[in-house]
C-alpha cells in the first residue's frame, strides 16, 4: 500500500510544483505584483529535488508509514514557507495546507493524522503572526476581525477534514479487508471441497478395477499348484492384505461427509445440508427442524457460498444457543425460507443495529466476519438474509432464497 502510495505522493507533488511555479509566474509577470521571487523558485526548487530523490528511493527500499508522514511534513512545510514569503493565511492558496491531512487521513494510521494536523495548525498560527506581506497594485486592508476568522476557520477545517476523511477511509479500509478476507476463507472452502470430489472420485474409478483384483486374487488362492507352492501362496496372501487395505482406505473417504460435496451431486437435500453443518459444530445441543408448505425431500442446487455461510451461521446458533437449535423451513410462490432461531438471550441492540458490518463481534473471540461473509455469501446466490429478535426476545436469522435455487 505504501508504495502505490509514495507514486501517488510524487505524482501529486509533481502537480503542485508545476502549479507553484504557474503562480509565482502568473503573479509575478502578468499581474506585476512585487514577490521574493527567486526565494520562491528556490523553496520549488527543493520540492523538486526530494521529488527526483523520493522516485529513486521508492525502488530501492520499503516504505514505512514513517517514512510517507516525513513525506507529508515536508510538503507542509513547503506549502507553509511559500505561505510566509506571499502573505501568509490572507494568500488565497493557503487553503491548500488541507491536501497533505487528507492524504495522512486516508491512507496512514490515526497517530500520524492527529500529529500531521496539529502540526499544520501550529503551522498556520505561525503565518498567522509572522509573515511577508504582499505588495498589492491596490489598497488592500483586512479588518482584524476577518484575520481572526480566518485563522480559526483554517484550524477547524483542518480538524474537521482530518477527522471525516479518516473515519469514511477507516470504514472503506475494514470493508476492503473484510472483503479480501471472504475471498480468501470462500476459496479454502473450495479448495476442502477439491479434496472431497477426489475421494469420490477415486472410490467410485477405483473400486471396479479393485473387485476385479478381489476376484482374481480368490481364484488364484484357490489353485492347488499355488497352494503348494510356499513362497508363492505367500506373496499372494500379501498383495490381497494390501488390496483389503487400499480398499478399507477407499471405504474412510467414502464415509467422509465432504465427499457428499463433488461434481457428482448437483443438488442436495436443505434438511441434509444443515444436519451436515449442524454436526460438524455440535457437541452436546439438539437441532430440531419443522416443515410449513413444504416436504422433507425440497432440494437445492448445491453451491459453496450456500454451504460456507450455513456453517458460519449455525456455528453461532450452537455458540449462543442453552439446549436447542431450531430451524424453520418453509415454502410459497417466491420463496424458500429458512429460518434459524436459538434459545439464547438473543441479540443486543448494539449488535442487532450493526449485524452484516465487519468486524462486528459481541464476545471479541475471532474477527468477527463471520456474520459479514455469510451476509455477502447469500446475497451473492441472490439470496436475502435478515437478523431480528422474536416475540420472545429469542435471536431469529431468517434466509429466503428464490425459487431458482431449488433443484428440479
């Protein structure tokens, strides 16, 4: 991040020194308006040279968030001295002392903003006071009310800048982060669900060829001229114990509930999915399951986000639940619904209003993107998911699906 940073940072000050020296040409020639001018080429011209340095250094060495806030004082300080030489706040492009708090408060920590931004304004009340005058063509006078003004209302917007940029980057950060992570935990899913199709795959290719060898191997055992013949009776008594043993091992993986997700099935039964997830979290509660319009054998089409965000959503049901899970499934016109509800004490308020954000976790265990992936997991299948409380201050997650995820 720091390094697309340090480009974007040399870009933009490439911007601002090609615009200072339009200025300081622009006023100094056309409107003829008396400036230190070579003391202002020279500040530019510095900006140039750490610029020049700041391309050649980004190559060789990592960039630190250390080493982006010098970056940023710099230019503040820059800004701050070419404020000094050309009338200090009263010059209309003091303004521009906002730019580097709105880059530290979108892309560095919080330490280095509030230090950045109170540097800035102890920056505008030095030019405040102390400062190079312009020479005005007219009669130019500031009532010192107005001066006054000015100056407090650079140090709010300073303040108010900081503060705003950094929580809407903070928040588009989390939800960047949050996202990378359900990319991340979804293609494990599918890399676990890979090793599954393998196991079928090899139980349902390699028992065949194996029963042919059983056969074989019987009737060979079964020969007399075998059968004294010592060392050859025994070598194949051996290769039927392997075989028995390549097909003990073909009989775990049949029996491994992940093999029950592969290219073999297409869809699967709803009240087996959620056995399914309900068993790989339980250890001691019950799952009961009732059906409203609808029978015990409705399929869907098997997808993986429905399969990861029922994991992390019956995961909660059990971790919050006292004895019971109970899961809802019912059907009309539109939808399929499924609603699970514990028998916790339900949701807080303060989770309730925040439920689907990242990183939103009520007993700070884990990351608390559980809820946030199943969320995005389900509306990605244009499925709708919906957190509330019921009568009974019971925790109710409702999922409704579309009659397209049903399986003909």
């Amino acid at each position: 991040m720091n390094t697309i940073l340090i480009t974007n940072l040399i870009k933009i000050r490439w911007i601002a020194i090609l615009g200072q020296f339009a200025a300081i040409f622009f006023v100094h020639s056309i409107l003829e308006i008396n400036l230190l001018f070579f003391e202002c080429i020279i500040v530019i011209m510095l900006s140039v040279c750490i610029n020049l340095g700041a391309y050649f250094f980004q190559k060789k060495f990592k960039i630190s968030d250390e080493i982006v806030f010098l970056f940023l004082l710099f230019d503040t300080t820059q800004l701050g001295v070419l404020l000094f030489l050309n009338g200090g706040i009263l010059n209309p492009f003091s303004i521009l002392i906002l730019a580097p708090v709105i880059i530290s408060a979108t892309y560095l920590k919080s330490y280095w903003t509030v230090c950045l931004s109170l540097y800035s304004i102890f920056l505008v009340f030095i030019i405040k006071f102390f400062f190079i005058p312009l020479n005005w063509i007219n009669e130019f006078i500031i009532p010192d009310l107005y001066n006054n003004g000015l100056l407090i209302s650079l140090i709010v917007t300073i303040i108010f800048i900081a503060v705003y940029t950094y929580l809407f980057a903070s928040s588009s950060r989390k939800i960047s982060k949050a996202l990378s992570e359900t990319k991340l935990q979804l293609n494990n899913q599918k890399k676990i669900t890979e090793i599954g199709s393998l196991s079928a795959a090899a139980v349902h290719e390699l028992s065949t060829p194996l029963n042919t060898i059983f056969l074989i191997l019987n009737d060979l055992l079964k020969e007399k001229i075998l059968i004294h013949n010592k060392n050859l009776f025994k070598d194949i008594t051996l290769l039927k114990s392997q075989a028995e043993r390549c097909s003990n091992i073909l009989l775990s993986l049949s029996k491994n509930p992940q093999s029950l997700q592969n290219n073999f099935f297409e869809n699967i039964k709803i009240v087996d999915l959620i056995k399914l997830c309900f068993d790989k979290f339980n250890t001691n509660k019950v799952l009961n399951i009732n059906f409203k319009n609808t029978n015990k054998d409705i399929s869907i089409l098997y997808k993986e986000e429905i399969n990861y965000a029922f994991n992390n959503i019956i995961q909660n049901a059990i971790q919050y639940s006292i004895n019971e899970v109970n899961v809802s499934i019912s059907r009309n016109s539109k939808y399929l619904s499924i609603i699970i509800t514990d028998d916790g004490k339900g949701f807080s308020r303060d989770i309730l209003d925040k439920l689907g954000e990242p990183y939103i976790n009520k007993n700070n265990k884990g990351m608390g993107l559980g809820i946030f992936i199943a969320k995005n997991l389900i509306e990605n299948v244009n499925g709708k998911i919906f957190f509330y409380n019921s009568i009974n201050g019971k925790a109710v997650v409702e999922i409704k699906f579309k009659e397209t995820i049903l399986s003909l």
